[in-house]
C-alpha cells in the first residue's frame, strides 16, 4: 500500500468537488481530488441539466469557457407548468435567463479546470473508508487495482447523496447531522431523447406532476435534444420510473420517432441542508451534504458555493494550525444562512406535499386563478393585476376553491411558517456551543409544521 500526504483530499469529482479542489488549489494548497470513476466517464452524472446560469458560479474557474463549451441553451425565458386537469401555467423568469447544459461536456470541463488551477485529479480511485483517530486525518482506498492511503489535515466529503465517507467516519462527541435516512432522498431517472422535429418548448423548462409527489421534466439541450425525467420521494412507494417515463414519451406527438441517446438514475437529497456538516478534519459540501432545493431538485448552484466556502474556511484553518469542529463552523454558517435558509424553508412545502395526495393538489392548483398561483408562487402576478381585477380574482377564487378551504388555509399557514423558518435560519450560531440552543428554537417551528399539515416528522 503507498501513502501519500496532501493538506486537502476531496473525495469526488463532481460540482462540489471540483469547486472544492479548485478552490484550495487556487489558495496555493497541495489538494488532491480523488474520483472513482475513470477520466473518459468523469462528468457523467444523472441530472436534468438545467442551471440558473452562469453568474451563479464561484470564479475559480473559467467561467466563460464552461459557458462556451458546455452551455447548449441559454436561451430558458420561462418554466411551463402543465395541468392535466386544467389551464397550463406560463411562468416568465424575472432574474434572466436560465440554461440547458450538456452535463457530460460541463463535468468533463470542471474537472480538466479543476486541474488546469493547479489540484491533482486521481481516476478510477474508489475510497472505501476514512483514517481517524478522533479527528479525520485521512482516507483510504483503492486505485487502479492497489490499495492507496491520503493522509490529509482536512478531508471533504464530496462523494454525492448518501456519501458513504459518512458511514465510516465516527461522529460521537460532534454535532454532525446524523438524522439522514433514505425517506428524506428522492429516486430519480432520466433520458437524453434526440427527436426528429425540432420541439415548440426550446425557450421553456416544462414540468408535469407525476404520482408519489413527483414530477416529470422535459428539458431541452436544444431544440431537438432534450433531458426527460423524472423522480418519487423514497418516504412513499416506489414508482416505475424508465415504464412511466416511457408511457409519457409515446403519449407526446411531437416526440414521435425520438431516439434515446443516454439513460441514467440517481438518487438526490430533497431535504433541508444539514444541520451541521463539519466534524474534526471533515467537511461534507453538496449532496453529501443536502444542498439541494427539496422542491425542485436543483442542487448545481449550491454545490458550487458549498464546495468554494468549505476549502476557503479549510485553508484558514489549516493556516491557523487548528482542524477542530469550532474552526471548520463558519462554513455552515456560511450556508445556513445563504442558501440553507432558503431551502429549509422550501423543505417546508414538501413536508406539506407529503400529507396530500397529488390529485388532492392538483384539484386545488386547476381551482385557483392561473395569476394568483403565479403570485403564491412569487413571481409576478396579483401584485400586478388592477383593483378591479383583484376583486374578480378573489371572487372567483372563492367560488372555484370551494370543497379545498382546508388544503388552502394550511398553505397560507406553511407560508407564514416558512417566513418565520428563514429568520431563525438567519440566526444560525456562528459557534457550536450555541448550535442546541438554536436546533430546539427549529424544532419547535418543526412542531407547528406537523400539527398544521398533519405530515409525519421528517427528521
Ligand atoms: C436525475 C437527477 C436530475 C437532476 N436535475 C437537476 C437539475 O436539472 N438542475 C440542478 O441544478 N440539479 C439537478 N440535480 C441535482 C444535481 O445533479 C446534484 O445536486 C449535483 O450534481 C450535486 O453535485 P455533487 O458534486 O454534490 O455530487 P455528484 O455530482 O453526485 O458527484 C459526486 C461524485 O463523487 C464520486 N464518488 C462517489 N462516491 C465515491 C467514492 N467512494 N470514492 C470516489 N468517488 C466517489 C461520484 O462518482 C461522483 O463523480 C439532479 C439530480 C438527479 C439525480
């Protein structure tokens, strides 16, 4: 077995850690990033492919270079919301425009710049467990067929949903999220279709509710290749995933003669971020550490931002000659209070989701003013409508909602919970020792959400 030394290890080439990697390097640290697929499949990753853009993007890489070579639609103006019950909703983007990438191409370049900035990248490098004692000091594995050692001052987990670093490490004594179990993830699939005509929907992301509080996607890369998927929540039973995706296909007459060019699945968190992903020499960034939106499964930009803060705050620490829980805790104050809060808030809905059944909320969707949807969902809408049309608005709101008062007014009751979640979040200790105090002010909000839903406690 050989061993070597480096200040940082990343395990896993993704988005979090090529950041990662990155990041470090750029930082002037000796950081290897350690990825168990071989360089020809490195990027190749289940997902929709659909990003907000590249401005969301930590600038350690050449972010222009990423656009031009992996970037095939940059032209996504608005999300479509198809209603098998009623109208469709149109929904414009008010922050710009959103983009359709070639996730192969995109996790190919972060990785080729994750060197080019200065990491090592090791291929066809499977970690199978960690070396601690007390603090993480290492991991071990198996490279090209022989047994490897990294010892390391600080180790960040970057290896994907339910990162199996997090089963090896030992927790006892941290304040490491370990309240994870597969409920709280979501099975997901998708296909890479080429369709002969050219689609109408090239400038939109389009999204149908699927059974098991899913939903199915139909990205387009470009006007005639398109991401089509779709996922279940793993706390419901499962669902058929490649039969229902390929029951959709055949029902869609523009599809006709589609050929499948890829085919991938994965699972995904779509839970809040957790609570604490620091522990003495460790740091889990991205899906392994659940910075995923819980409603609409993007996890891209938060996997960047999660992955550039934890080697920042990692090279400080090493610099400070002090790995421990308490050094490493600015980064989750870092991310609980920029996109963790967001996402919370956002689990909050899901929560709310599981206690119904999609006909349920489809029957209260298809009831409700097409403006007044887009409103609750806060993009433009009521704000911009006319008194007098407010007034018909609510009017018919009345009439149409009748028989749903109840899924409405628990709505309107997670909503203001929602808000109130993003504040306690705002204040998230900025050391441990103030960490429980704060997790029983959450828990208690936790509480209110259970009683007003009626949803059994996720965590
Ligand atoms: C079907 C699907 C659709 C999605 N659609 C979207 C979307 O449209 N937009 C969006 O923003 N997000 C989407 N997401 C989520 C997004 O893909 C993830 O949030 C994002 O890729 C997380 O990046 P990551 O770097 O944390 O993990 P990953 O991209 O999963 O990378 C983890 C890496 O670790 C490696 N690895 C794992 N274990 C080990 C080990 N033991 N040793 C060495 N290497 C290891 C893996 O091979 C992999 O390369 C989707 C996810 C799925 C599954």
């Amino acid at each position: 077995m050989t061993t070597e030394t480096r200040d940082i290890v990343v395990v896993g080439g993704g988005t979090a850690g090529c950041f990662a990697a990155a990041t470090a390097a750029q930082e002037g640290l000796d950081v290897t990033l350690l990825e168990r697929k071989s360089e020809d499949d490195g990027g190749h990753i289940a997902c929709g492919d659909a990003i907000k853009g590249k401005s969301t993007f930590p600038d350690v890489i050449d972010r222009e270079y990423l656009r031009q070579e992996s970037f095939t639609n940059e032209n996504i103006q608005r999300a479509l919301f198809i209603n098998p019950k009623g109208t469709n909703y149109d929904i414009p983007f008010k922050d710009g425009s959103g983009a359709v990438v070639d996730r192969k191409r995109y996790g190919e370049v972060l990785l080729e710049e994750t060197e080019r900035v200065g990491a090592e990248v090791q291929y066809n490098t499977v970690i199978k467990d960690v070396v601690q004692n007390g603090t993480v000091q290492g991991v071990r594995g198996v490279q090209n067929g022989t047994h490897v050692e990294y010892e390391a001052d600080v180790v960040i987990d970057a290896a994907g949903s339910l990162s199996l670093l997090q089963d090896k490490v030992d927790f006892d004594g941290t304040n490491y999220d370990t309240n994870v179990t597969y409920q709280q993830f979501c099975s997901a699939y998708r296909e890479i279709i080429e369709t002969p005509e050219p689609v109408e929907y090239d400038d939109a992301i389009v999204f149908k509710p699927t059974e098991e509080l899913g939903y199915l996607w139909y990205f387009p890369r470009t006007k005639t290749e398109i991401n089509a998927g779709l996922g279940f929540q793993m706390n419901k039973p499962p669902m058929e995933l490649v039969s229902v995706l390929k029951r959709d296909l055949e029902n869609q007459p523009e599809l006709e003669g589609a050929k499948v060019k890829d085919k991938l699945g994965a699972a995904l968190p779509t839970r809040r971020p957790y609570d604490s992903a620091v522990a003495p020499g460790f740091m889990s960034v991205g899906d392994a550490a659940g910075h995923v939106n819980p409603t609409t499964g993007g996890g891209i930009p938060g996997a960047a931002k999660a992955g550039h803060w934890a080697a920042k705050v990692a090279t400080e620490a090493i610099s400070d000659g002090d790995v421990g829980e308490a050094a490493l805790w600015e980064y989750n104050h870092r991310v609980q209070t920029d996109f963790g809060q967001r996402f919370a808030a956002m689990d909050l809905y899901n929560i709310f989701g599981s206690a119904h059944d999609v006909d349920e909320l489809t029957n209260v969707v298809t009831a409700l003013p097409g403006e007044m949807l887009i409103d609750l969902m806060g993009k433009k809408g009521a704000v911009s409508m006319s008194l007098p049309e407010k007034v018909k608005a609510a009017v018919v709101t009345a009439f149409r909602t009748r028989g749903h008062w109840g899924t409405l007014r628990e709505a309107y009751e997670v909503n203001k919970l929602a808000a109130q979640l993003k504040e306690i979040y705002d204040e998230y200790p900025t050391t441990p020792s103030a960490f429980e105090s704060w997790q029983a002010r959450r828990d208690e909000l936790m509480e209110e959400v259970y009683a007003v839903t009626g949803a059994d406690p996720k965590y």
